[in-house]
C-alpha cells in the first residue's frame, strides 16, 4: 500500500478575515470569502469527486466531475470554480450527480489503458480512485483506445533521466500544464492537438522533455493524477511504503520534502504542502538529485595516512579518532596553542556545526573557528548587524507575495533558488515591478510574462556606486518617509548619511559612467522602488562577494529604511543563502569573534555564561578567520585544521595559495561524504554522514528552523556530531550528548533568541523562525516590525572605494564567477547525480563581440589567464554577458575556476571577491599547467574520481 | 612576512571605510574593527609594521594602532 499523501483540498485556500457560511449536504460551514465549494465541502470531510483540480493549483473546471448541485441554481455548476456564498445549500450526492458522474467517467476510461495491475500508478492513481468513488461498473463504449496499446501505443517520453512521460495514459486534466505555468513559472508544457488527439506537449512539436524548455522541477509529475509522468524510480522499484518528513540539504530555501521509503531505499522525495518554505514546490536538485547519498564514492570507513603522498590506510573510529588527536596535541605543543582551528559547514546541521565550534572553544582552546559562510555570507552578517541589529533577512519568503516592486541584485533566483525564484516569478505576473541589478541578463530579466521594468546592466564592482546614485535620488527628490525614519532611526546618523549620499559626486550622472547605466535609468528605478508600494529587496553573492561586499549589504539597508520599507510584510532585505544551512551554521557560533547568537567574545558576561555551562575558561579574544589560517599555514606557524564537510581547495580563491597552506601543515582532517579535494591534502578522513541520516535542524534564510530526520542508519556507523564528541575527549575535553536533541536543548539554554526551540516543539508545530522566545514565544516571521532589533536603525556612510583589482591592457575582462540551475557549488553532489547531463563542464560565457575580437568560436577551448594563474574552459559566446564581461561556473574541479580568482576580500569580513577577477582570454588548444598537474596530483595525492553517475 | 602586505591592505582598506567619518569617529571605527575582529598576532604584526615607520602605511590606520596601544597600556 502506497503511503498517505498530504490532503488534497482541490483548490487552494483563500486568505481572507472575511468569511462565508453556507450548508453543505445539511452541515454549515463557515469558511474564508472566495473559497471554493469543493474546497469548503473537503474541509467538512465531504470531498467531491474530481480528476482535473488539486490544491496547489487554481481551479480549471475541466473535468466535469465534481459537479453539485445548489438550491435555486439551475444545472449542475463544478464545485471547484464555484466559490461559496452566504447561505448557499449544496447537495454533493445525488441521484443526477451520481449519474452524470458515472457517465463522464465511463468516458475517461473509454480512452483509458486498463493496465492498472501492471501500472506504476497502480494504489497511487487518482483515476483510478475516482473511478471507485462513482462506482463504474461499465463501460458501454469499449476499453479499444486508439492510442494505447499496440502498434498504434504512442511512444514514452523517456528523456528525461529522473521521469518518464506516458501520453497513452494521459487524461488531459491539464494539471501538469497549469503546475509549469501556475506554480514553477517556466511555460514549458503545452495541450497540443484538439478533441481525442489532444495530448500534453513539452515546447515545440520536435522536443522530448530533455530538450525541453522543462526545469525537471517535478511540478507536473506531483500534479499527474495518472501514471502519465511518473518517477523513474517508482516505475523501477514500485510504490512506497513508508515516508519520513525531512529537509533538502541543497540551497538556502530549505525546502521540506518526504522522503517516500521502501525499507531504508528512498523512491522519491515529495515536496510538502504544509513546508513554510516551499508549500509543496521543489527544484530539479531538492526533487530528484538525491543519488549522491548512496553513491558508490561514499567513503564509510575513518582512514589515516602519515603523510599526504601516501596511500589511505583505513582505520577503526578510535584509532583515527586517536590519530588525529594526538597529531593536533603534539602540534599545540610544538607550536603553541592557537596553532590548530577548524571550518564548520553550511551543509551540516545546527547541531553538528554547534558541536565543532565546542570542540574548537572547549578542546583547541582557542577560537580558531570559523565556517565557509566566510566565502559567501559574511558581509551579510555585519552589515545587517551593523545597520539593522541582527545578522539575518527580515522576511519570511510568503512575503514577497505583498511586495509591490522587487528589486533583485546580484542573485539569480531561477538558477539559485529556484523555488523561491517561482515564488518570486508568481508575484511578478500578478502585476508587481521588477529591477533587476546585475551585470549579467539573467533569465528573470525576461522570461515568459515577465519582463523588467529595469535592468541595471551594472559594471562588475559598482554595487556601491549603484546604492548611492539610487539614493541620492530618493533624498534629493523628496522621496524619503521622513515620518518612518523619525520615529524607527537614529536621526543624527540619518542627517549624515543625507548629506552625504546628496553631494553631486553620488549623483546618477556623475556616477553613470563608472556604473556603465544611464544616469536616466537610474533615477527611474529610485523612483519606483521608492514610491512603487512595497518594495522589497532581494540579493545574493553579487552583492557579498566584493571588496565592498558589506559596505553594500549597508547601503541596501539605508536605501530601505529610508523609504520606510522594512517592519512589515511585502518589504524587507532579504539575503538568499547559497547553501542549506548558512543561516544556522552563523547562529550556531562558527564565526571567530562570536559565540552562539552573534554575541563577542569579549564581552564578559556571555562569556561567562558558556564558560558555567562548558565547565571551563575560554578566551576573550578572536580567532582566525580561514584566509588567516591559510596565510599563517604558509608563513609555517598554523600547522592544522578540523574540516568539517567543505572543500576549500575547490571552493576558495587563489587555489594554489590555499593547496600551498594545506600542504604546509601537519594534519588536516577531513570530515566529509566523499574524498574531495580538501582531502587530497588531509592525514584523516572521517566518514560523514549525508542529510538522509542526520538527526538534526538546518535554518534557512528566513531563519526557519526546519528538522531534518534520519530516514536511513548513517552508513559509517557513527554521526558526525559524536564523532566530534569523541575527537574533543580525545583531545582532553569531555563532551557527551545523549542525542542531537540534547545539543538543541543546549543550544536553547545559552542562545537568547533560540530559548524556545527544541526538537519536541519543532516536532508538534513543523518549523519556527528565529527569535523564540518570551518575547516572540511562536517565533518571528518579520523582523522590525515595531523597532529595529537595535533599537534605532542606523545610517552608514558608504562612500564608493573601487576595487584594487583592476582591468588593463593585459588582463581587459573581468571574469565574474557563479553557479547554474542543476549543480550545486563545488559539484559534489549533483555531479554524482543525472544532473550532469545538463551540465558536463564549466564553460566560459562570453559577448559575441570579445568572443570575435580573439576569433573565438562557441564551444572553442578558450585559456583564461588572471594575474594569479590560468585555465582551459571551453566557450559559450552569450549575449545575456556585457562586452567586457565573462562569466563561469565552479562546479567541477578540474575546471579550476579558483586558481584565476584573487584574494582581494571584503574590508570588514574578507569574503572572497569572486565576482571581480581582471583576466585575459584567448584560444588554446590545451588544459593549462594548473589542470596538467592537477591530473598529475590525482596520483600523488589520491585524489577519488568521478565517473559515470549513479 | 608574507602576510605584512595583506595586513596592511586590510588595514587601509578598513581605513577607506571609515575615513568618511569624522576623524575621532574614524579613529575609533578603524581601532574598533581592528581589536574585535584581528587576532592578537595580528595586531602585534601591524604594530610591528608600523613601529618601522609609517612609510605606505595610511595614517589613520598609525592613529588607530596607537590608539588600541594606548587601551591596552
């Protein structure tokens, strides 16, 4: 028996205070104004027949079966594009219903296979069921479709490597049509043909889904109410049997999924309805890139090594456990204390992130800890804590549903955040105003009903420049809420900040030309975000990763509270994280300079508290960030690292700085899924364990605590967060938990705006966001409602600095770097997934116009050579890239993005500046030296391999 | 050192920064930013730096220096 789906109401719920009671086969029911009948009959346990509606999509009316009857209306109008009235009476059973029914339903089945007992849909098929519910016991018009069986059977869709498309057992409900148009946004399926030959069609006559415009978001085949597209994974193995309600480890939306079992083998995973997150959409990666969990690269076994050109030597959990500890003790006392730190990662959960920033306080003694955030999200931290009063987004993502102009910079929602992107994409069709701010011209700039109003095509490394021209629009045209910054913000820092952003050299058209946007634009875009209702802010890595990278998550924050638009719904800054757990893996304490909750590690009294609870004295004062160590490495005085789950020798700049300080240490010790390329360099891997075995909570960018349980016994015996444990112990500092639920609870007690949480509560309610606690005792959807979490917003200065990278003679492109729809980051995952197929390499972006000045072609292999080294990527001449521009991907390692990228950084935070590297480009005709030795170390260094996917 | 001339680009470009201000404040912002986010050694290396002379060193970061220096006599 399959397992029990979420309920299906048929239509989606109405959110309205006003409300409508009417009779319903004698029962009242008072439900929401505009709820549909059908809806209202489902929520007093009376469903309706029906094929053509379901609840995440509006009502089509199609199917003609949930007809009911109403007293005084003449016919029988379908329930699901009937909305009740007051005091309406419905009869959903009758004696003229039941035959109508019968007799459409005879229909359907006329041209329906009858292969149920062999049908993949077999216990999980809406017709099927229906077909039950009206009691057809004939059909008087034969079972011989044309179509389905046969010579005459059309072919399957079978393209796409994650689910099959059947048109012989399609019924031409139009769910999956609308579920593309309605919910993912993308426009790709069509009905084609009329009467019996209609059939759903995926773009142009000539595609099959693969070459579809098709995202394999898994909309359409979460709509089918048939086996007409159906997993492959169902088709292969059968329904089923049991589910567990998690949470994707991808991106920062955090999406909550079922994880649908059979035994501890996952068939699919199912998106929820009831997810804050997503409510019931998904992605191609959080659907169906969920292979790499059990692939055949796993690494399960703890091995050793004593030196990194030897082989691995596998090796039981207390002799690596052993090892690497007394390697680090004989290390602290060689070269003193704060030689030794640790990465935490953004793809664990809180409580194995909180565990290592423990183990590093409370057993290195030292806060040599900090989190691959550094390299994405930092600035967001400060500079939100420094305008704002917390390092977090001020929404929840349901906002954007209100928000009236929405400004995205620097972020590629389609591509990175793709669920939040449909989100965003619904909105926009709905009437509200788009800018968009990036060099690039990313899909959301035009894509189906949707177009800009404005793109700002700004010069990479201009974010700032861009902030204060639209600024000093807003002031010097009177477009500030003077009310809204009087009463919420520091009025002294305001009157600066005015001054400042109105002097002439932050005009748009004195800054026009170093932001490459017309002065005119400019002004029009100030204009609507500041006077076109609601305007919310939407950004990612564009904005962080650059030298100014918090100076600009600053002047965003001036913009918005200038124009009065944070404290509500609709409004808002809103930072997409890159990866699942960014949020948390900050809140957890795994910044240098902060404990748990943001809070400094000077200030005594929070000190004192961790020091009660942890039984110990630590040290008021900050540790190294990950460039500190790495430099300190290669200067011969940081001699080792704990690394948990991230690959910095892919990930992080200058690549061949970053290998340099990890061969200069003693020991490194990877805690991972897989030998990554970190590993190549480490004495210990210990076995990680992959988000379907975790017990634990991710936080996502809306600091929404979701839980994610285990569904399946980690595959190397042990969690990552005992694991720590151990390694503490081993190094002298005893940490025991009983369960990840202690952590949480531990976590709560030391951590104000967590008091509330545990793992019970998040159990009964699905999900909170962050703070909860007495003053918010069910969370905080919105920050700021009433007053800034600092009391008064604060203004900064923001005065423009360029970049000390810069273009010239010898290197005239810049290279922005950034990641596409069906890889994730450094690949490790989806390249061990049939993601792959839509992407086998990274390429190079590049204008037509560059492209035919250096007589490349598209597909050429193409060197791209920075100040700090070169490598071989082949071409893609686009022109969605600005002259002067262009643009890869870091998702395999063999492209080598990293070892062109420098290590400029952010001022306050030195996040990477990814997005501005001054490079040549020209034909080759080879890989570059990097990328030869990088095959060579694959022996030295035992590198793992990738091959086909699994 | 290797990391000198990174120490000190960090520096002057915290010092860009808070120039903007007016010059206590900017004293304080870059001095500020320096004890909560540096290491010790980092400090220490600066100082070093900058008790060699202030040749290429921007001044409010030689202000702001001697200012932690002073806090922590």
């Amino acid at each position: 028996m399959a397992v029990a789906a979420e309920p299906d109401f048929g239509t989606p719920e109405r959110e309205t205070d006003k409300t409508v009671s009417l009779e319903i086969d004698g029962q009242t029911v008072t439900v929401p104004e505009g709820t549909s009948i059908m809806r209202a009959a489902s929520e007093v346990g009376q469903p309706i027949p029906k094929l053509c509606a379901t609840d995440s999509l509006e009502p089509w009316g199609s199917c003609r079966m949930c007809l009911v009857e109403i007293e005084g209306v003449r016919g029988t109008p379908s329930s699901c594009t009937t909305p009740v009235r007051e005091g309406m009476k419905v009869k959903t059973q009758t004696a003229r219903l039941e035959k109508i029914r019968r007799g459409v339903m005879e229909l359907y089945i006329s041209d329906h296979p009858l292969d149920c007992l062999t049908c993949a849909a077999n216990g999980d098929c809406e017709l099927q069921d229906t077909a039950g519910e009206v009691g057809l016991r004939e059909v008087r018009y034969g079972f011989e479709g044309e179509t389905h069986f046969g010579a005459n059977a059309e072919a399957k869709d079978t393209s796409n490597p994650y689910f099959d498309f059947d048109p012989a057992k399609c019924i031409v409900c139009s769910r999956c049509v609308r579920a593309c148009e309605e919910q993912q946004g993308t426009f790709a399926l069509t009905i084609q043909g009329r009467g019996f030959d209609s059939k759903v069609s995926p773009g142009l006559g000539l595609d099959d889904f693969f070459s579809s415009e098709c995202v394999s978001c898994g909309a359409c085949v979460q709509a089918c109410p048939t086996a007409t597209l159906m997993e492959k994974s169902v088709h292969e193995h059968g329904l089923p049997t049991r589910s567990v309600s998690t949470t994707c480890a991808y991106c920062g939306v955090g999406c909550s999924f079922r994880a649908e079992m059979q035994g501890d083998q996952v068939i699919r995973m199912v998106p929820e309805k009831s997810g804050g997150a997503n409510e019931g959409h998904s992605c191609v990666k959080g659907r169906f890139a969920w292979g790499y969990a059990t692939h055949k690269d796993r690494v399960t076994t703890p091995m050793v090594r004593d030196k990194i050109t030897d082989p691995w030597r596998e090796a039981t959990w207390d002799e690596a456990i052993a090892f690497a500890a007394e390697r680090f003790k004989a290390i602290q006392q060689t070269y003193g204390r704060d030689a030794i730190g640790g990465v935490t990662s953004s793809r664990c959960t809180n409580e194995e992130v909180y565990v290592v920033q423990k183990m590093i306080r409370a057993a290195f003694r030292n806060n040599n800890v900090d989190t691959c955030a550094r390299v994405c999200h930092s600035p967001t931290g400060y500079g939100l804590k420094t305008t704002l009063g917390t390092s977090a987004g001020t929404q929840n993502f349901k906002s954007v549903e209100k928000a009236d102009v929405i400004l995205v910079i620097g972020a590629n929602p389609t591509d990175g955040h793709p669920v939040f992107g449909s989100r965003l994409k619904k909105r926009l069709r709905e009437g509200a105003r788009l800018i968009v701010a990036d060099p690039r011209r990313i899909d959301l700039v035009k894509s189906p009903h949707i177009a800009a109003a404005y793109h700002l095509q700004l010069q990479p490394g201009t974010n700032v420049a861009l902030m204060n021209a639209l600024a000093h629009v807003v002031v010097t045209e009177g477009l500030v809420d003077e009310a809204y910054v009087a009463e919420r913000c520091d009025t002294l820092e305001f009157d600066r900040w005015r001054a400042f952003v109105s002097e002439d050299r932050n005009s748009p058209e004195y800054l026009s030309d170093k932001i490459g946007v017309e002065a005119e634009d400019l002004r029009a875009a100030a204009r609507l975000y500041a006077t076109g209702g609601n305007a919310a802010i939407y950004y990612g890595l564009g904005v962080t990763e650059h030298s100014q990278g918090s100076t600009m998550v600053m002047a965003m924050a001036n913009l918005a509270m200038a124009t009065g638009n944070i404290g509500r719904e609709g409004v808002g800054i809103n930072p997409l994280r890159g990866q699942n757990n960014v949020q948390g893996s900050c809140d957890m304490g795994s910044f240098p300079h902060e404990f748990p909750g943001y809070r400094h590690v000077s200030d005594t009294a929070v000190r004192s508290l961790f020091e009660a609870d942890w039984g110990l004295p630590l040290s008021a004062e900050p540790g190294m960030r990950i460039p500190n160590m790495l430099a300190e490495a290669v200067d011969g005085t940081f001699k080792g690292m704990f690394v948990q789950g991230e690959d910095i020798a892919q990930s992080d700049p200058n690549t061949r700085h970053v290998t340099a300080a990890l061969e200069a240490m003693e020991c490194v010790v990877v805690q991972d899924l897989f030998l990554n390329e970190t590993a190549a360099y480490a004495h210990v891997f210990l076995p990680g364990t992959s988000f379907l075995e975790k017990d634990g909570t991710f936080t996502n960018a809306e600091r929404r605590i979701n839980r994610v349980r285990p569904v399946m016994p980690e595959r190397s015996g042990l969690s990552e967060w005992e694991t720590v444990c151990r390694l503490a112990r081993a190094m002298g500092y005893d940490m025991h938990y009983g369960s990840a639920a202690e952590i949480m609870d531990e976590i709560a007690r030391l951590t104000p705006t967590f008091t509330g949480v545990s793992f019970a509560r998040l159990d009964a309610e699905g999900s909170l966001q962050w703070p909860v606690n007495d003053a918010a005792p069910d969370g905080t959807p919105t920050m700021h409602v009433n007053q800034f979490v600092r009391g008064k917003g604060r203004f900064m200065i923001t005065e423009f600095v360029p970049t000390e990278e810069r273009t010239n003679r010898s290197y005239p492109l810049i290279l922005t770097t950034g990641r596409i729809l069906s890889q994730y980051n450094v690949g490790a995952q989806t390249r061990r997934t049939e993601n792959v197929r839509w992407h086998e390499s990274d390429v190079l972006e590049i204008h037509p116009f560059d492209a035919e000045e250096r007589g490349i072609g598209d597909g050429d292999m193409v060197s791209i050579q920075s100040r700090k080294g070169a490598v071989s990527l082949p071409a893609m001449i686009s022109d969605r890239m600005p002259q002067g521009v262009v643009y890869t991907t870091f998702h395999h390692p063999v492209s080598g993005t990293n070892v062109i990228t420098t290590e400029f950084s952010d001022w306050a935070t030195n996040c990477p500046e990814y997005k501005v590297t001054a490079v040549q480009v020209a034909i080759s005709n080879q890989p570059s030296d990097w990328q030869i030795e990088y095959e060579r170390l694959k022996r030295t260094h035992y590198r793992s391999t990738i091959e086909a996917a699994e | 050192m290797s990391e000198d001339n990174d120490l000190e680009r960090m520096a002057k470009q915290i010092a860009d920064f808070f120039r903007v201000y007016p010059h206590d404040e900017a004293v304080a912002g870059v001095a500020g930013h320096i004890r909560d986010f540096w290491t010790p050694r980092m400090r220490e290396q600066l100082a070093a730096r900058v008790a060699e002379g202030p040749d290429g060193l921007d001044p409010l970061v030689i202000e702001a220096l001697g200012r932690l220096q002073a806090e922590a006599a």
